[in-house]
C-alpha cells in the first residue's frame, strides 16, 4: 500500500526565494509554452500558447483574426512555470507587460524560426510582442546541507 502523496516525507526542507532578473530571463528563454493573460469581455482569459523570446520581450504567434488583435496596446500577463508534484519544488516566471503586433520586418525576419513554429492548426501570420515592463520570479527548492 503507498502513503497519499500529501503524507510522503520530503527529503529535505524547502525554501522559497525571488529570482533576479537574469533568472527570470534564462528560464523563459529555456521553455517553449506559457500562458498570456488578459481581459476578454470584462473577464479574465488565460490562454496557452507557444513563444519565443526576443531580448527581455515575448513573442507569440498567433492568427490574424484571433484574440491576439484585440488585446494589442493593452497591459497583460504572461506566466511560466515548472512544478514537480512530487518534490513540491519548481519556479514561476511573471511578466507585466503592454502587448503589441508586431509590425517591424527585421523583428519578424527575427523570430520566424523553427523553436517559434505554432502547435495549434491552421495559418498563423500574426506576431504579438509582449514589452516587458515589470519580470519577477520565484523558485522553491531544497534547503542547501
């Protein structure tokens, strides 16, 4: 018979800390999913999405026609995160930020590679920049010995 999952002794005792800015930039520049918050019809609305990033910015592509057209020239959020269930470890990344399309041929020329290819079906032209204005982050992990 296993213990529930609530009741399995962790091996060591666990610490949160703020990550710095550098942190925050490396694990976003080392994950390929996230999530883009924003208001739709006076609700929140988070949706997954697959980026890149570009300099401290985030870039998704999405469809013309989509979401991403309406929440241009807006502030958002946007959230990574790694969580091992088992550990009760991992860290989170936000992002505060105005989104924008993008528009700029070199920026576009840019980030047009194979890591930014989209996962969802269908014809995807349009590119959202996510500016960052505030990043912060935090990790729980074990206590060093």
């Amino acid at each position: 018979m296993t213990q529930p999952r609530s009741e399995k002794m962790l091996p060591a005792p666990i610490e949160m800390r703020e990550l710095s800015e550098s942190e925050c930039l490396d694990l976003l520049r080392a994950e390929l999913v996230g999530r883009i918050v924003f208001t739709e019809k006076a609700m929140p609305a988070i949706r997954p999405v697959n980026y890149v990033l570009d300099g401290r910015d985030v870039i998704i592509r999405t469809r013309g026609d989509s979401w991403a057209r309406r929440v241009a020239d807006t502030v958002v959020a946007f959230e990574v995160d790694h969580i091992d269930n088992e550990t009760h470890t991992g860290w989170s990344v936000v992002l505060l930020g105005t989104a924008t399309i993008v528009t700029d041929i070199d920026t576009l020329v840019r980030v047009t590679d194979f890591r930014h290819r989209p996962w969802a079906p269908g014809h995807r032209d349009r590119y959202l920049r996510v500016q960052t204005g505030q990043l912060t982050g935090r990790r729980l992990s074990f206590v060093p010995a």
